[in-house]
C-alpha cells in the first residue's frame, strides 16, 4: 500500500495558498489534527479536496473562505498534506522580483 501520492490542485484556492497546478504530497499514514492548521485531503462523492477542519461532536467543519459543516460519514479523510511544489507561486514571486528590478532601475 502506498504511504504518501501527489495530488495536482485542479482550482485556486487562494485562502489555502494554493494555484492550478500546484502538487501537493499527502501522507495516507499521518493522520491530520482537528486544529484548523493541519491540511487534510477529504474525498466526498469520488471527488478529492483539501481543507483545514475542525470537529464538533459528529460533525466536520470545513475551514476556508467560507465555513461548511458536514456529518462525518459524509466525508473520508484521506490523509494528511506534508509538503508540495507550488511551482506557479515561485514563477509569480520570480516574476513580480524582476518587475521590481525594473522599475528601481528605471
């Protein structure tokens, strides 16, 4: 059995940091905290997304820009994000260091 997969982020979400294209890397073996900082990988309805979360009683509270609550045999936590390749948002910074360059040399 596999212990970590890449995931390939398929929509912004600019609450969590994460572009188009991104990968992240999910640990099936290490088990997310409930503290809304871990990122877990949920499955729902043969889909896969990311979320911070938060438990109340049975319920799960899906951090982002907007709160969802859902019952927990609703969703399957999938596992834990531990790290990933944010390609597009080292090209952006890259891009906006050398615009600065520009202009200051200007």
């Amino acid at each position: 059995m596999t212990k970590t997969f890449i995931l390939e982020v398929s929509n912004d979400n600019e609450f969590l940091g994460l572009l188009e294209g991104d990968e992240v890397l999910v640990s099936t073996v290490e088990q997310p905290r409930s503290n809304g900082k871990d990122l877990a990988v949920f499955e729902a309805a043969g889909e896969h997304f990311i979320s911070a979360f938060t438990r109340f009683g049975n319920q799960i509270m899906l951090l982002g820009e907007c709160i969802q609550v859902v019952r927990e045999h609703q969703v399957k936590i999938i596992g834990k994000v531990i790290g990933g390749s944010f390609e597009r948002k080292e090209k952006a910074a890259a891009f906006a260091d050398a615009t600065a360059e520009l202009i200051h040399a200007l």
